[in-house]
C-alpha cells in the first residue's frame, strides 16, 4: 500500500484478570488500519508506557510501517544500551502491531507472512497445582477431561511456596518423623516464603503417586523455577529422571546456566529453560552446545515477533525445539502472537497455555480458541484479535508488585524467584 505512514502510537493499561498489562496501538494515516502489540512487563508496566511514549513514539511518527526489520533494528539500537526487558517489551509491542497492520494490508493472518502452516493445531499444556499429591491428581484429571495431553505438575507452587512455618508439603504429612519443613525465625520480614530443601526431598512423592495412578495417558511437566541450589538441581532432576518428564524446566537461573553441561552429562531428561532470558548471549551458546531441548523464551521480552522467528530457526539448526512462556501475565495478543509463531515453526514443541476469563474475551475479542487441548486460529488477517478501548477502561491497572517476585528461604534470605 502506497504512501502508508505511522501517525499515532498510543499505549493501555488494563487488568481485566487482575494483573496489570500493556497493550500498544498504532494508527496510520488509512482510516480504520491499526495494529495491535503486547508489551506486557507486568512487574515494570509505568516503565513500559514512559518508554514508548517518550522515546519510541516520536521516533516512529511518520515511517512507513512495511519496514519492520528497518525500524526493530534502528529502534533496538537507538538508546544506544539495549537489550533490558523494558526496552524489548516496549519494542515488542511496536513490532506485533507492525506485523498485524501487514497482515491487514496483504488480506493474510500473520502465520502466512511468515511462512504458512506447518501443523493443523497448536498442542497446549495447562498447569495442575495442589496441595496434596491428590489434589494434583485431581487437577490434571480435570485438564485431561477437556482433552488436554499435557500437563506441568506443581505442589505448593513453585518450590512448596506458600509456608507458614514449615513447608506445606511437610504439613500434610501423617508421621512427624517425616516432616522436613523448617521454621522461620519470629517477625520475619515480608516476602513469599518456601523451603528448598523440603520442597527437593518431598517433590517426587508427586510424581511416583502421578505415574502410578495414571500411568502414561498424560505427559508430565514440573518446573523448579530456580527454587534450589544448582548442585540440588541435579540431584533432583536425577530422581525425577526414572518419571520420564516431557521436560523439566528452569533447573538454573540464568546466571548459572554453566551447570547444564553438568547436567547433560547426569541426565537425559529433556531441559526447558528461557522465560528470563532478554539477551541474545542468553540462550546462543546454550542452543549452539546442544545443553536444552526446549526454549522457553517470553517473546515480549525478547522484543516481539521479530527476534522469536529468527531464535526458533535458530534452534532448528541444533534440535532444540520452542515452548514460548505463556503466563497470566501475557495479553491475549501476545498468546495470539505465540500461536501465529506456533503455527509456522518447524521445530515447534509445545505451547504454554493460561484459560482466558469473560473479562479478557470482552477487551479483547477474537484471537485464538481452544478444542480438544489444542489452540487455533481463524484466518483474520492480522494477528487476528482486536482491543475494545471502553472495555479495558473498566479494568484499571493496579500497579502494585506482586508477593511472589519477593522470594525468601526459612530464614529470610531474599532469593532469586
């Protein structure tokens, strides 16, 4: 399309599932042609907005919204320090809505101009957490009756969190000789507290209760979230290997990603890892060296559309397959665009997947749908999804920070989440 300019970039707040996120909008010159972003920092959403309004905004009025590699590139080097994730979520939130106005003006959903379909569904995993080894069976029954085949196993969240005064895996146990859980010292100071140790000597109670029960009929995901030390992880990841585990997710934070070629060499477990990553050197070497299976990179963080289809082609090369993150704090646009990149990627492994409430269906109206545990898309052109402005209004954000980033071992030390 001839003379087609950029002339508005607005950015939206809303928690329409009471977690704050960030939609951009940017408007050309043609009545009725705008596209729709996910810049979603949920923990950073007022440094998001600042970003793009101040900084991004005046440099994009006036370009043509057809050059896409042009302006991520020239826009990711324009503060001159890059990579951070305020920065890439802002940047994100350019580039979908970029990719959903070129969709629009070649009549193609996105998934065509990047390829076309390689698969007729998107496989998704749900999350089943409970108290008890139980109470989990009981979730991932409940997803399996909705025809989901996979999912991530979790007891007492991530690392047991959510403990009083011993670990709430320990306070369900019968005999006293077998709690392991430890107590915190008095007027402890505030955070989300839980027990590394009961949480590696307790999780595979869950698994070997899961396995019995309900033998192969499901795949079984459990993620550590970093919760224990890497030396622990290993332990525990050799304990869990006999489960058969679909893949085993984040046994190291970035920081120690070093102890996966220890790992590697213990285990053949499948190893997921990437939902912190916001730096290409995150991931180059650890996908390059063959030391994960999957890459679980959070594409608003990694700055949007474009940088997610060159790291799953990336990862192509080497086997590594992707499983973008897919949390609660991700706006419906950013898991139709996760869908989009599902639906063209080779190597495609499987796709994260949080239920939408009535809240999120009504500001944002079509996207993908679920059958059967899997996802799909319509063939709107674009990413397909839309963003109703009076409706998100009725959802303020909360701007707050949430408990759970504030994580603390027993005694009160402030940990790495």
């Amino acid at each position: 399309m001839r003379n087609l300019k950029i002339e508005d970039v607005e950015v939206f707040l809303t928690s329409p599932n009471n977690i704050d996120l960030v939609v951009v909008r940017i408007k050309t010159n043609k009545e009725g042609l705008y596209g729709l972003g996910c810049a979603t920092f949920t923990q950073r959403i007022y440094a998001v907005k600042q970003a793009i309004e101040n900084y991004l905004k005046p440099f994009l009025i006036g370009k043509d919204p057809a050059n896409i590699e042009d302006i991520w590139q020239s826009a990711n080097v324009n503060a001159y320090w890059r990579n951070g994730p305020v920065m890439n979520n802002a940047l994100s939130g350019i580039d979908m809505a970029l990719w959903d106005i070129k969709g629009k003006v070649a009549d193609l959903p996105v998934y065509d101009l990047l390829g076309g379909k390689s698969r007729d569904g998107i496989a998704l995993y749900r999350h089943a957490d409970g108290a008890t080894v139980e109470e989990v069976e009981e979730s991932v029954r409940a997803i399996m009756s909705e025809g989901f085949q996979y999912a991530r196993c979790q007891m007492g969240m991530y690392g047991g969190a959510g403990t009083e005064d011993i670990g709430l895996i320990s306070m369900k146990m019968k005999k006293a000789q077998d709690m392991v859980g430890k107590r915190s010292p008095e007027n402890r100071r505030p955070g989300q507290y839980f027990d590394p140790d009961a949480y590696a000597k307790t999780i595979e109670s869950l698994f070997q209760h899961l396995r019995e029960s309900l033998g192969n009929s499901v795949e079984l995901i459990h993620d550590i979230h970093e919760r224990v030390t890497p030396i622990e992880a290993i332990r525990l990841a050799k304990k869990l290997e006999k489960y058969d585990l679909f893949f085993l997710e984040d046994p190291f934070s970035p920081e120690n990603t070093e102890w996966l070629k220890m790992l590697r060499e213990q285990v053949s477990t499948p190893i997921a890892m990437g939902e912190l990553f916001s730096h290409p050197n995150d991931w180059k070497s650890l996908i390059a060296n063959q030391q994960i299976d999957y890459i679980r990179a959070h594409v608003s963080a990694i700055g949007g559309i474009t940088p997610a289809r060159k790291l799953a082609s990336f990862g192509e090369l080497y086997g590594v397959r992707t499983a973008w993150h897919g949390p609660g704090d991700l706006s419906p646009i950013g898991t139709a665009a996760n869908i989009h990149l599902d639906f063209t990627a080779t190597n495609f492994g499987i796709q994260e997947w949080t239920p939408m409430n009535d809240a999120l269906k009504e500001v944002f109206p079509g996207g993908p749908f679920v059958k059967d545990g899997y996802a799909n898309v319509t063939d709107q052109p674009g990413l397909g999804i839309d963003f109703i402005e009076e409706e998100a209004m009725k959802y303020p954000p909360h701007g707050r920070l949430p408990e759970w980033t504030l994580a603390r071992t027993p005694d009160g030390t402030s940990v790495k989440p």
